[in-house]
C-alpha cells in the first residue's frame, strides 16, 4: 500500500518516528549511503528541551533553542525523506505506518499509508496528569515549545490583570500566586526561572507589585529532585528558602479549578489555595501511539512505562525484529533523559552499520551455497552466526544537572570515576557551557549566547505576544 517516495527500491527503507532527542542523534549518526532513510514526526525541528523553562520566562526566544530537522539532513550523503505528519497507527505484521498532516494547510492528500523495513520508534512521551480534574484545562505545561509560550503569555497576563485599575488586594495575592507542581527537575527550574524573572526585571518595571508575587512548588513526596544527592537536595532547598519560594512536599495536587488549586496536605486536610498561575509538571506517560502498538503483543507489552524492549533496543513482540524503540517512549529501566534519548540514537546507528555487514555476510553465503563452495560457506556461515549477535546497549553516565536560579546550578557527575556533588555559581557557569557545547548546531549556539548577552544588557522581554 502507499505512495512511492523518491528512494532507491534496491536499499532497505528505515522509516524513523519523531524529530526528538533520540531520533536527531540517530539521524546525525546514521550512514545512509546503504539505506533509504524517511522520517515523519508532526513537528519538522528538534527542541533543545533542556533550555524550554528559559524561554518560559523570556531569557531566551524560541527559535535558539529550535532546530530544523532538515538543517541536520541536508548534511546526509543521501537525500533523507522528512515528512511533517503524525503518525496515526503502526502495523508491525505488514511492516507499514500509516500518518496525517494535523498541520492548518492540508492539501488534497493529507493522509497515507508507507512501508518499512526498520522502524526506529522514538515518539518520546506525554505529560502524565493521572486524570487529575482541570489539569489540561486550567494548567501550562512544559514539554513543548508552545507550552513555554503559553506560559509566559499567562504569566504576563496575571500581572498585567493584577496592574488593573481598582482591583481588590485579595484579587491582585492571587493573581500574583504562582504553583508550579512537580517537583521533579522541570518542577524546580521553572521555579527557579520564575524567581530569577521576577528580581532581575519584574521588580524594576512592576515595584509595587513585584513584592506581592508568591512562587509555590508543590510535591506529592517526601523530597524534590529525588535523582540527585541529599547534599544538592538540601542546597535547592535552602537556596528556594532564600529565594522566597515556598516549597510544599508530602502535599498532593487533587483539583485545578479555574481560579484556585486544591491540595491535600500533608495532615490529609484539604485546601482550597487562590491562583494566578499553575504550571503542571508532574512527570511522563506513554502516547497513545505507543499503547496502541503494545496493546498488539498483549503479552509481552505489560509494562503500563512504555513499550518493552531488549538490550538491542528491540520492540519484544513483533518476531521479524524489525521494530526498534528507545527514548522516552520505552520503559528500558534507564531514566526517560535526554542523554539516555541520544546515546541510544547513536548507538543504534551503530548496530544499522552492523546488520548491512551481516547482510553482505548472508548474500555472499547463499551465492556460495549456489556454487557448492561447502568449506567457503562453513566459514560463512561461522561469520553470518557472529554477525547476528548484536552488540547491546550501554549507556555511561555522564551526571546530573539542573538550573535553580539565583544563578545557581546543581550538579552530580563523574570525573574520572569520581562522583563529585556541587552548588552554586561556579556550577551554573559550568552548566551554562555544558548545554552551550551540547547543542547541535553553531547556529543554535551562537543564538543561545546572544540571548544570554541580550538579556544581560537589556533585561527580559515584558511583551505579551
Ligand atoms: P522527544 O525529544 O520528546 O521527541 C519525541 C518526538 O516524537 C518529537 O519530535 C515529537 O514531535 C515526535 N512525535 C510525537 N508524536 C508523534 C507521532 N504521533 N508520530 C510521529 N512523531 C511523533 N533530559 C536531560 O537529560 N537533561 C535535561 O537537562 C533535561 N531537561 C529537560 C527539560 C524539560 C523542560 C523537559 C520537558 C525534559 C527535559 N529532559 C532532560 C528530558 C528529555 O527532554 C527527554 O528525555 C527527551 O526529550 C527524550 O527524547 P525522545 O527523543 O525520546 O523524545
Ligand atoms: P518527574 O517524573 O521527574 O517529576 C514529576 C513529579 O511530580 C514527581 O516527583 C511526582 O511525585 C510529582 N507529582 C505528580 N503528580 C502530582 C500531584 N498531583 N501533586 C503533587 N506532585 C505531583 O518529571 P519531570 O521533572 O518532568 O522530569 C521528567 C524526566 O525528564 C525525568 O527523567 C527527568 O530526569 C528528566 N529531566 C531532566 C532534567 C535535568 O536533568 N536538568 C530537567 C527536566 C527533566
């Protein structure tokens, strides 16, 4: 089924779901002179998601952080195929994806149907909100680019309503109350974004408002950030003592309503808290994609995480192991990171690189069988049954590190096998250029810095776009 697209018929097809983390490296690392490669993903960049709390906050513009995923292709030794669409369903027994453009434009065909030989799935994940009543009408989110946009505009338009003639003190406290929930590491840089906001530039523009502004991060555990060392635990919590923000753990989102949020504290009592603002980062969930595609090997796809993979990145399930999954959509026992996200990508290309040898092996096997070559073919064979012993996935650690404003950092990592746990300004340079290096493209880098040296000078943008 499907139409032709403008490929190589002789080359195997590797069709790659998503423009994220795990697929842009995979694509940067992919020799495709041996393969057709086509990738479809509804959003035709890659998102540096680790700066989005930033352009929440007007620090940086959106397009720094964006790349356009035909930036990255154009560089490829083939043409690679990028289609802008959603993929709507994967059928692993015809081997075929079927996608719709969701974009405003559509044209006369805005839906198809293509074949694979290889799928690399990496759709990443959505925001969890456990059904929580409000939450996806009332609350930002912030995975996206949108989300961070959508943020500031809201963050913008409480303390312009609040800047209104004649309103009451008790509805300027709460348009001027700001929760953020999760306190998760994109629970804690966005408060710490909002902080810095708010004593670099909104006290300077708003002062008689500027003081009344309440930060609130709240936290269904016991602790925020539970991926990083009780030393930098503490010192986030002192550092959002000093910073005024109020952090509330053991305490549970149970409503968003349009106005407030209802929490339940840690003594079981629930309240009924006024808000301005609530921003919802309360972790991951499969797409509905991924639990369509599992819910085709019920039993081996139990894992409710994400899709179950092998050490190779195998889907477990579809038998022509032609399906591979990584990033955020898969619950591999790895953290859904970025860095997990691109050392998979990287490594997959490897392990493509791995299969065409095994495949010459294969080709060069049969023509010798043809010939009656049988000593030729035992050594062939021999090679053919290494060949197909992939080599799994391992990921290396490079640390942890999160923004908390202040112009402070935290960072657990390992240098030279040593773990090595540190706070403060030295660190948020350090992070500063750790992320500056990351990025994909010099263009993005030099965007990145220009926006840090801009918002220096001339403090954040206060317009509300
Ligand atoms: P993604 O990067 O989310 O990419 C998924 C891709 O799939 C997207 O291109 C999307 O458009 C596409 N897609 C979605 N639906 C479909 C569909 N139906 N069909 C086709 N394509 C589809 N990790 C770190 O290691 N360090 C950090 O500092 C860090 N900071 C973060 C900050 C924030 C605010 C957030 C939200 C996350 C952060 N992470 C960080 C986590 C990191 O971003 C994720 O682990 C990473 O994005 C996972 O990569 P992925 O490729 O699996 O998914
Ligand atoms: P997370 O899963 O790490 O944290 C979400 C938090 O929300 C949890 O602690 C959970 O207890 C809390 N929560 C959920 N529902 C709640 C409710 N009703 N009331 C109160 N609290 C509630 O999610 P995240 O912070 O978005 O991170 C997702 C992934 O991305 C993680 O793997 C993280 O490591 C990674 N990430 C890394 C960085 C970094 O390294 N700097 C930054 C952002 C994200």
């Amino acid at each position: 089924p499907g139409v032709q697209l403008p490929y190589d018929p002789s080359k195997k097809n590797i069709v790659v779901l998503g423009s994220g983390w795990a697929a842009t490296s995979f694509l940067k690392n992919i020799d495709n002179t041996e393969y057709n490669v086509i990738v479809v993903s509804p959003r035709n960049f890659f998102l540096f998601t680790p700066l989005l709390p930033s352009v929440a906050v007007g620090t940086l513009t959106s397009g720094a952080i964006l790349q356009p995923t035909r930036y990255l292709t154009r560089h490829k030794p083939r043409q690679v195929t990028v289609i802008e669409a959603e993929v709507k369903a994967v059928d692993p027994q015809a081997k075929t994806v079927t996608f719709a453009d969701e974009s405003e434009v559509k044209g006369a065909v805005s839906s198809t149907t293509i074949n694979y030989d290889y799928l690399v799935y990496a759709v990443g994940a959505e925001t969890q909100t456990f059904g929580i009543p409000g939450v996806q009408e009332h609350a930002c989110f912030m995975k996206e680019i949108n989300d961070a946009e959508n943020m500031k505009r809201r963050f913008m338009d409480c303390i312009e309503t609040a800047a209104f003639p004649g309103q009451s003190k008790e509805e300027i406290d709460r348009l001027l109350h700001m929760v953020v929930v999760g306190g998760g590491p994109t629970g804690v840089e966005v408060s710490g974004e909002i902080h810095d906001f708010l004593v670099e530039d909104l006290k300077q523009w708003y002062p008689e408002l500027a003081d009344r502004i309440r930060i609130t991060l709240v936290e269904a555990l016991p602790s925020v950030l539970p991926m990083f060392s009780k030393k930098l635990i503490d010192y986030t919590i002192s550092t959002f003592k000093e910073a005024k923000i109020d952090v509330l753990t053991n305490t549970m989102v149970k409503e968003i309503k349009p106005q407030s949020v209802v929490l339940q504290m840690p003594d079981k009592t629930m309240a009924d808290v006024p808000v301005g603002m609530v921003v919802w980062a309360g972790g991951n969930k499969p797409r509905q994609l991924s639990v369509d595609l599992m819910n085709q090997y019920p039993e081996l796809q139990k894992n409710r995480r994400g899709i179950t993979i092998d050490d190779c990145l195998r889907m477990v399930g579809p038998s022509d192991s032609s399906v591979f999954a990584l990033g955020d959509c898969t619950s591999s026992g790895y953290a859904p990171t970025a860095q997990v996200a691109s050392q998979q990508g990287a490594y997959l290309a490897g392990i493509f690189h791995q299969l065409l040898k095994r495949d010459a092996i294969a080709a060069q096997l049969s023509e010798t069988m043809a010939a009656g070559n049988t000593r030729e073919a035992k050594q062939l064979r021999w090679r053919l049954e290494r060949a197909n012993n992939l080599r799994p996935f391992h990921y290396s650690h490079q640390g942890s590190l999160a923004y908390i404003g202040h112009d402070r950092a935290i960072a657990d990592v390992n240098i030279f096998n040593k773990a090595i746990s540190s706070g403060g300004v030295a660190t948020f340079l350090f992070w500063r250029s750790a992320y500056l290096s990351t990025l994909f493209s010099l263009r993005n880098r030099f965007l990145v810095a220009n926006d840090w040296i801009k918002c220096r000078l001339f403090g954040r943008d206060l317009v509300r776009d």
